[in-house]
C-alpha cells in the first residue's frame, strides 16, 4: 500500500496522514470510494474542472446552454438554459483528461456518445455515437489531478456530490410529474373512448330498430299499394263501363233526334208525326190532347232504338215517354199552340216530338258528363294516391338507405374507437413501464450518489474525527408560476426553500443552498374539442307515420392533451307523427257571404241565401269531407223583404244576355224579359245581347248605351233551327275576350242565360260553361220547366239555387225582370214615393 500510494513525506502532518491513512485502509480494506480517492499518483484526488457546451443548431448556432463537471438529466439541462433536448452541435473544453457522455434518456440510459475536449458538429456529433440530435442527459467527467489538501477536498466533493443529488432529485421530480400527467391524460382518453364505445352500443340499437321498422314499413306499404292498385282497377274498370255505356245512350239518342232533323221540311215532318183527319180550329184542342200520332216508320224505328238502351229503367222511360205522345197530353212540354188559322201543323207537331226526345237526350247526356267527371274524379284520385304511394315507397327507401348508413357508420365507428382504446392502454402499458424504469433509475442513480457521498465521508472522518455538516430540512416548494405551457411555451418554475437544522462543527461543511428553482408545469395544456354550430334539419324520412329527420355539426378543433372529448356531432328528432290516413284538418268557419239575392221577389222565385265555408288548413290522407259538406258548408236565408216595383238596379258590372232562339222556344218573351233588365238598371252598367239557335247570332256588343240596346231589341230576329247552347256560349265567351269584358271594372262579370235545359250538344255546353266559370264568369239561368233541373245546375256550379231561376213558361219570364235584377244587383232602389192626397191627409 505505502509503495501503491507513493506520498512525498514533506512535514511532519504528511507523516500522520499516511498513518491514519493505513489505519483506514487496514480497517475499510477494499472499499471503492477509498480506492477511488487513493488512486494515481497523488494522494489525494477530486475532480479537475471541464466544460462543455450544448448547442441547439449545427454550426454551433441557436440557444447554447453551458455545463460545468457534474451530471445533468433532462431538467437540470433545461434549467441551465437548454430550451428542449434538441442538441445538434458541442464544445468541449478543459484538460486532456476531460470526457463528455450525451444519452439519449432523461435517466442516463438508451445509446451513449462520447466525447473528448474539441468541437463537434451535427455530423461529427452522430459520427462518435449519437444516433440522431436527441440528448436528453449528459455527464461531464474531468480527470484526476493532486490536490494539495485532502479535508478541504473531500468536503468539496462531498457538496458537489450533494448538489448532484439534488439536482437528481428534482430532475426525477419534474419528470415523475410529467408521466403522471401523461399517464392522467392517457387514462382520460381511454375513459372518453369507453364512454363513446357505450354511447355507440346505443347508436348501433337506435339504427338496428330504424333499420327494422324501415324494412317493416316498406313491406307493409307494398301490400297497401297492390292492394290499392287492385281496387282502382276494379273501381276504373267499373266506371269505364258505365260510361262506355252512357255513351252509347247518348249516341242512341241523338240517332232518336236525328229521325225527321228538319221539322220545316213536309217529308220530315210527316215522317214523324201523323195527323188524322183535317185540321181544323175545333179540332186544335183535340190535337193538343194527343189527337195526332207518330209515323208508323218513325215509330218503328224510335221502338228498335229504344230497346237497345242500355239499362231497363231508361227503356222504361222511353215506352212512358211514347205511350204520353199516344195518349191525351197534359204535360208543361206538350203545350202547343195552335196557328192563327186554329190548325196545329205537322211541323209544330214534330218540333214538339223532337222536343221531347231532345230533353232525354240533354238528361242522358248530363249523367254522361257526370260519369265522365266521375271517371276522371276516380282516375285523378287514384294517380294521385298512386303517386303519394310512390312517393312514401321512395321516402321509405331513402330512411331505409340512411338507417342503414347510420347502422354502418355507428359499425365502423365502433371498430375505430375500439382500435383508439387498444392504441391507448398500450400507450398506457408503455408509459407505466416507462414509469417504474424511471423510478428504478432515479432510485438507483440517488442511491449510488449516496453510497458515494458516505463513502466520501467515512474517509473523511478519518482524516477529521469527529466533524460534522450541517444538517438541513427537506425541501419546500411554492406554486408553479404556470398549470400548464401554451402552444410554443417552456416550461414553468417553482421556487424551493429549505431550513437548516444543526450547523456544522468540526470542520464539518457549512449549510449548502437553502434557495432554488425547479422546472414545473411544462404538460401542454388541455385543450377541449370544440365544434361548429349545427347544419339544418335535413328532410324527415317520411312524410306520414312517424319518421326521423338528422342534423349534423363538424369538429372545428379536436381534443388535444387530454381535453374533453368531442360531443355526437349528429342529432336526431321524431316528425311527421301525424298517422298516414289522417283526416284533412279544417279551419274556423268564415264571415257569412254576400246575400245572392237583394230582395225577395215571390214565392216562385229563388230565395236569397248567404253562405259560411271552412277551408282546409292541412291536408290528410285520410277522410276529408267535401266542399258542399256540412261539415265545410252551411248557408241561411236572407234579404226577405219583398222587392219594390220599378226598382232600379246600381252599381257597375257588365252583363251578357244569352237568349234561346231556337224554334221551340218563345224568342219574343225572352225580348220583353231582355228589354226590362235593360230598361231597369243604371248607366253604370254594360250589356251585350247574343242568340243562339242552330247558329249563334249577336244582337248586340257589350254597351252602356240604353237606346242602341232598345233598338237592337227590338230589331232581333231568332236565329231558328235547334238550341245549339254550346255554340252560343262559346260566341259569349269569344265576345268576353274581344271586347275587354270585367277587367279594370270594379263589378262582377254575369252571363244571363235563358234555356229549357235540352240544347242539342249538352255535353259540350257544360265544357264551355266550365271554361266561363273558370274566368271569374258568373252563369244565372232562366230554366223554362223544372224536370232538368240537374242540367242547368251543372252548368252553374253549386249551390245551385243561388244561380237558377226557375220559370213554367216562356211567357212568365217576359213579365219578371225585376226577379232577375234582384238576383244581378248589390241594391236595389225603390222609385221615390208619390205625395199623400187631400184625402189621405183627413184620413190620417
């Protein structure tokens, strides 16, 4: 030993340090602290000065951070002024002796570099061992050197041995702290990808019975198509021969009218009827009574046409209607007149038969019409339905498509939020592991400073009996001046503070720092999800039955650092839960309309009914109760004062007459009731006079002038022939359009329309009348007889009464105007009352 330790005896104390010294080398033997120090050529030895120099950037450029001899982890480097563990170049200086090992790890672990004194850059750092620009840690380690004084130097390893320890100390501290923040931010994001896993079970169940109940609904609404499909066949097909029948009665009876057409023709005429005997005055009464018969050929020959109708109550009708012309006549319709020489002429008598036939014709075409609109009531009702079908069958298909894209997505969520789960609690695994390495390092590493602290020691009390260092508290750490480092931001700090509990004696060492920093707070801060506002409701997946509608926001910025996790970015809502055949739904009663009657004109005449209508609001599927309803529609009485003669009609409108001038009807009465209107309305008001027979004829174009109107009148002539009331309206109707009829006039459009319900071409009369009223038109109808009612209301729309004004005779309308100005005008003014008499005054 004394040759191994080769001390130079200078004085006497070098002699009593080499004694105790192999006192304690006899006493410790092999120790490694002893040998340690023991070591080279002195003998005493510490550690020689060395410096190094860290720098963030190749080309030694960037933030530099400078370390003297000593160990340094992750946070004493940052706290040294190393701003992250970026180092790509490095100075070493010092003497030869001095080495620089850089780690990889905070703990002085993974690859190891090192490096002598000199200058290193990014390159040269990776050519001596660094595998990239990672350092974590690093050791300055200088050479041995004589020391003059072995006390004095021992307490100086002993204190910077102390300060590594605390500095190890902190630095495992600081990243304890760090795990556990990853660790916390970890298992929260394994919590949130749990909870949304949950949450997705009942995605998955929500889209598994959408799924269902889409599939369901498809398949019942299949068989309510087919279903329905079949009943409109049925219903169609049914109607279509109704109507295919219907028409063959019209064309039946039109072949009845068409039998001796020209009644002014003697060979017509006689092919028609037969008159037995001369004609004379006294037998006229006889032959109104049914005196005269039909023609053997026409009689014949209406017989085969009749049997072929197509229902046994039209035959029966027909047999009746022949067996009356047979028999003594008492109807309304077989009223004729004899001539001025007493005689009832083949052809007044044929123009009666064909009369006669003329009204089933018009009563046969008008159930064709109605059967038509039946028909085309049905087949609209049925392409519509049809249609709806078609459109629930595609908003089915669509909430099918959607519910199972939801089950899909909910799916194919479920297996990522599954992989993100099994991602984490590896990442949990690998940090736990990472944590219990740590703490055996930081453990291990605090150890051997220790054991190399007390070894120090024990050499030390040999050489100084007795001394003892200043013994001080733990430390006491304040706030951290951050909770957290913003995007960009370092880390934070947190002052430490210690007391010192004995003071030293003997030479021991004095209270070392009682002050210091430690890097804290340096977790990225959380970050939570946030999301953009909702789209809109996107349209219901069905129209009727209950169905769902979706809206959906996107992720403006996701979770980051253990934020809360982003809510479901899709919403979902019940509608349309109104059940599919649901009944219309109506509104509130409306205010009672205008009175269709100003006054009341009699018992014979159509009283003044005003009317309340609810409107639909809401349309159904199901039952809705028609416009004429009670439910819809309610009318009552009104303007039941009687109407006072010579009245005169105000207000502005523009009337057109349409008067009937066939052969059969009494063209001059209808003048006498034309010239009243005429003659009892203001100057306010506009008439136009047009006839119609076999052709249409215009008296006259709408004016206000009341002596053009009176002179036309009076020159009219009847246009003769049958009543072709199709073509009469559609000269009014051309007349509307011609002349500017209504428009910019603040009154009412009214087509006054005198008839005996049997024009020749009924079916097309009623077209036309549904284009007058389709313009705002208005249709008022003298009707000459009661039996085709039916007719004439089809031709006015309902309510039927309102617009039909009914008369027995030709010749009762020539005495009634005013019942047709009660029926035009808003007011009525009665002529101004005579003064009272001499003998009213006594009598009063």
């Amino acid at each position: 030993a004394f040759r191994t330790l080769k001390m130079k005896v200078q004085r006497p104390r070098n002699c009593l340090v080499l004694l105790l010294g192999c006192a304690f080398l006899l006493t410790w033997g092999t120790s490694p602290a002893l040998a340690a120090v023991l070591a080279g050529n002195s003998s005493r030895s510490m550690e020689a000065p060395c410096e190094a120099i860290v720098y963030e950037q190749g080309g030694f450029t960037g933030w530099s951070a400078t370390f003297s001899a000593g160990y340094y982890m992750y946070g004493p480097m940052i706290s040294k002024g190393a701003e992250n563990n970026q180092v790509s170049s490095l100075k070493v200086t010092g003497p030869a002796g001095c080495k620089v090992e850089l780690y990889e790890h905070g703990n002085f672990n993974g690859w190891k570099a090192t490096f002598g004194p000199g200058t290193y850059d990014k390159e040269q750092i990776k050519d001596g061992g660094a595998e990239n620009d990672q350092v974590s840690s690093l050791k300055i380690i200088a050479p041995q050197v004589i020391l003059a004084d072995p006390v004095t130097e021992l307490n100086d390893k002993v204190k910077l041995l102390r300060h590594h320890l605390d500095d190890h100390k902190r630095a495992c501290h600081t990243q304890a702290e760090e795990r556990e923040e990853q660790l916390r931010v970890v298992r929260s994001e394994i919590t949130q990808l749990s909870a949304a896993l949950a949450g997705n079970q009942g995605t998955q169940s929500h889209a598994k019975n959408g799924l269902t109940k889409a599939k369901e609904q498809r398949q019942q609404m299949k068989g309510d198509s087919e279903r329905m499909e079949q009943q409109c066949e049925m219903d169609l097909g049914s109607i279509k021969l109704q109507v295919e029948k219907a028409q063959e009665d019209v064309e039946i009876s039109r072949k009845m009218q068409s039998i001796g057409s020209d009644c002014n023709a003697g060979a017509g005429a006689a092919s028609l009827v037969e008159i037995r005997g001369p004609p004379t005055k006294r037998r006229g009464a006889a032959l109104l009574r049914g005196g005269s018969r039909l023609g053997a050929n026409a009689k014949a020959t209406l017989e085969a046409l009749g049997r072929r109708l197509s229902s046994e109550a039209l035959r029966r009708e027909f047999r009746e209607a022949l067996a009356a012309w047979q028999a003594p006549c008492k109807a309304v319709s077989c009223d004729i007149k004899p001539g001025d020489d007493g005689r009832v002429s083949p052809k007044q008598r044929c123009l009666a038969v064909r009369a006669q036939l003329r009204k089933m014709q018009a009563g046969l075409e008008l159930d064709f019409v109605k059967l038509q609109q039946e028909q085309a009531t049905k087949t609209r009702g049925c392409d519509d339905r049809a249609a709806l079908q078609q459109a629930r069958a595609k908003e089915m298909q669509r909430g099918q498509v959607e519910a199972s894209k939801s089950l899909s997505d909910a799916v194919a969520e479920r297996a990522s939020l599954e992989a993100q789960r099994e991602s984490k609690q590896q990442e949990l695994k690998a940090l736990e592991k990472t944590k219990k390495e740590a703490r055996k390092e930081c453990t291990t590493g605090g150890n051997e400073f220790t054991t190399e602290i007390q070894d120090t020691l024990k050499l030390r009390e040999v050489l100084l009996p007795g001394a003892r260092d200043c013994r001080v508290g733990d430390w006491s750490w304040g706030p951290c001046s951050q909770v957290c480092a913003a995007d960009g931001g370092g880390p934070g700090s947190r002052n430490g503070t210690r007391s010192p509990m004995a003071p030293a004696e003997k030479g021991g060492l004095a209270c070392t720092s009682l002050e210091t920093t430690m890097a804290c707070g340096s977790a990225p801060c959380h970050q939570d999800c946030v999301m953009k506002p909702y789209d809109s409701w996107a349209a219901c997946s069905s129209a009727c039955g209950g169905g769902t509608q979706a809206r959906s926001r996107q992720v403006k910025r996701p979770p980051r650092h253990g934020g809360l996790a982003c809510p479901v970015g899709e919403e979902r809502r019940s509608c349309n839960m109104q059940a599919c055949d649901a009944p219309c739904e109506l509104g509130e009663w409306t205010a009672w309309g205008k009175c269709s009657r100003t006054c009341s004109f009699g018992a014979e005449a159509s009283e003044g009914r005003q009317s309340q209508v609810k409107a639909i609001v809401e349309p159904g599927a199901g039952k809705c109760p028609a416009a004429d309803a009670k439910e819809r529609f309610r009318d009552q009485t009104c303007n039941e004062r009687p109407c006072s003669e010579n009245s005169t009609c105000t207000g502005e409108q523009d009337i057109i007459l349409l008067l009937d001038g066939s052969d059969i009807a009494n063209f001059d009465a209808q003048l006498q009731l034309a010239l009243g209107i005429v003659s009892g309305s203001s100057a306010a008001m506009r008439f136009g006079v047009v006839a119609y027979g076999s052709k249409p004829m215009v008296l006259s174009s709408l004016s206000d002038s009341r002596s053009k109107l009176q002179e036309a009148l009076a020159s009219a002539k009847a246009p003769g022939g049958d009543p072709d009331l199709a073509a009469g309206e559609a000269v009014v109707r051309s007349l509307i359009l011609a002349t500017g009829f209504g428009p910019g006039r603040a009154g009412p459009r009214t087509v006054v329309l005198l008839t005996d319900g049997a024009p020749t071409d009924f079916a097309g009369a009623h077209k036309v009348a549904l284009e007058l009223r389709a313009e705002g038109v208005r249709l008022l109808v003298g009707l000459v007889g009661s039996s085709l009612k039916q007719n004439a209301c089809s031709l006015v729309g309902e309510p039927c009464d309102v617009n039909v004004e009914l008369a027995r005779k030709w010749e009762e309308l020539s005495t009634q105007p005013l019942r047709f100005l009660a029926a035009l005008c808003d007011e009525l003014i009665a002529p101004p009352s005579p003064p009272p008499s001499e003998v009213d005054r006594i009598q009063r």
